[in-house]
C-alpha cells in the first residue's frame, strides 16, 4: 500500500487515540484482508483522505467499486447500517460490509463529481432537494441510530469542559443554539431517518442516477433537519453573503414545503454544533461555521 499522508494519520489519532494508532498500525494487514476475502486487486488511494481509508478496486468479474477502511467505532457501524436500508435508493449501494473490521466495499459513482462543481447555486440546491426526496425514510422499528437529541447534547460535553465559560463558542450564540434545539426538539414532526450529514460534497455525480449521496451518519430527526448540513457547509462570496443564503433557505422551504424558520433554526443550532465538533476533535474551531450561525442569526 501507499504511505498514507501524515495528515491523515494524525487525525485518526486525534479522533481515535490509542485505537486509532493500533488502527493505522494494522492497516496494510488489513487491506491484504479485505483484498484475499473480496477478492480485490486494490490500487492507490484517493488523494483526499480524512477520516478513513478509501481506495478504488477492481473486483474479481472486472468491475469496479470503493473500499472504505476506518477505525471500528459506533459513526462508521451507523454508516453500514444506513447504507444497508437506503439498498442505493438516492445513496450508493454498499456492496460487503464488516462492521467489526471496519470495512466497507461501496459502489464506485462515475464520473463522481462532487456538486460543488455545479456554478449555479439555485441549480445546485435544486439537485440537494431531489436527493434529500429520494433518501427519506422512516426509520427502522428496531432504531439504533441516534437521534438529533442524542447530538445535540454535545453541546453539554461543552459546558462540562468550560464551566461556567462558553470556550471557542461566542456566548450569544451558543445560547441560541441551545435555545434552538430545545424548541425545535420539542416540536418536531414525524421523525425520518436521515443522511446527517448532506452537503455539496457528500452529493456525487452517477451513471445510475444523475446525482447520489455518499457517506450517511444515520440519525434519526424530522426531515427539516436534512437541510442543515448543506446551508452551513457553503458560505456565500461577495458583499450581502446573508441575502444569498437566505435566498437558498427560501427555496428549500418551497421545494421541500418546509418551514422557513425550522430550517433556520436548525441550521443555525447545527452550524455552532459542528463548529464545537471541530473543537473537539482538533484544538480548532471551524471558524465559516460560526460565521455561517451569525448570519443565520441576522436573517
């Protein structure tokens, strides 16, 4: 196998400790794994590596597909698992999958473009909205996926580590994130099971389809949740950012028949979660999602 980056490696460390160092330690022995059981010629891996391994193969019949390799934790079991029920309506199709190992073969999405190759922004959004159509479910009657709830208490790992302070977290914002998701979890409709974290870059370009999802984290919230991800993970350039975002909001609301405040409220509540998320995992607090909840916060 390749050298991994050491970027790469230092964030599995960051995120997994010692499991993660014992992890990457083992890697080659188990790609050559999961090459002799899938029979898989495994070549180089992608440039872009976060928080897995991921790797084109040829299989044994000439096809291709994607393994995945990540350090076995409960995100990466979820992400099995998500793929298994959405069967690649709106997602692509997991191919094998070994939850212990933690391995997944995928199908590989050609040309795999990511959305955010696509310049019109109200074309782009258009295209989320017919994904985030194909890919609600209702959850399954034995649910082990968390739920909004369950993340949405990370904000409390915050307090917890800064009493009586909010940290990297300006205060008016981390009180109107906890504001919001106490209100919006306390009213929310029929819960669905969701992709979590869906944005212009976990949308790929197909053959099947036009355009798929990739990487599920499978929890369980009221389809207004699903827009989240995708309003706070592009800030818009220019001189009135908030008019451009507030123009997206707005046609999610129509496409979807959402409610526009919901979507607000959630994206805004997210926006300060994900940026506490990135604190957590690396020292660093992913600062275009504080400025992404301050504009929320103005419209």
């Amino acid at each position: 196998m390749q050298r991994v980056p050491d970027g790469f490696s230092q964030r599995v460390i960051d995120v997994h400790a010692d499991a993660g160092a014992d992890w990457l330690s083992r890697l080659a022995e188990t790609i050559a794994e999961c090459e002799r059981r899938w029979s898989l010629q495994v070549l180089p891996q992608f440039p872009l590596l976060s928080y897995n391994y991921v790797a084109p193969v040829t299989r044994a019949d000439g096809t291709e597909a994607v393994l995945k390799l990540g350090v076995p934790h409960q995100e990466f079991t979820a992400e099995m698992e998500a793929l298994r029920i959405y069967d690649g309506g709106g997602m692509v199709r997991l191919l094998e999958g070994d939850p212990a190992v933690g391995a997944m073969l995928l199908e590989r999405l050609k040309p795999g473009a990511l959305l955010s190759i696509v310049p019109d922004d109200e074309q782009a959004t258009s295209i989320a909205v017919q994904v985030m159509k194909q890919i609600r479910k209702p959850p399954p009657s034995d649910n082990r996926f968390p739920t909004v709830s369950v993340w949405a208490s990370g904000l409390a790992r915050l307090r917890e580590r800064f009493p009586g302070a909010t940290g990297p977290i300006p205060a008016l914002l981390l009180e109107r994130a906890e504001a919001l998701f106490s209100e919006l979890i306390g009213s929310m409709s029929a819960p669905v099971l969701l992709h979590g974290d869906l944005h212009h870059g976990n949308i790929l370009s197909a053959e099947r389809e036009p355009w798929l999802a990739i990487d599920p984290k499978g929890v369980v919230g009221e389809a207004e949740y699903e827009v989240g991800a995708f309003v706070r993970n592009r800030l818009f350039p220019g001189p009135k950012p908030e008019r451009l975002l507030a123009r997206c909001v707005d046609q999610f609301a129509d496409e979807l028949g959402f409610d526009r405040e919901r979507i607000v409220g959630w994206s805004l509540a997210q926006a300060v979660l994900s940026a506490w998320w990135s604190f957590e995992d690396s020292g660093q607090v992913w600062n275009e999602a504080i400025t992404c909840a301050e504009l929320l916060a103005a419209i």
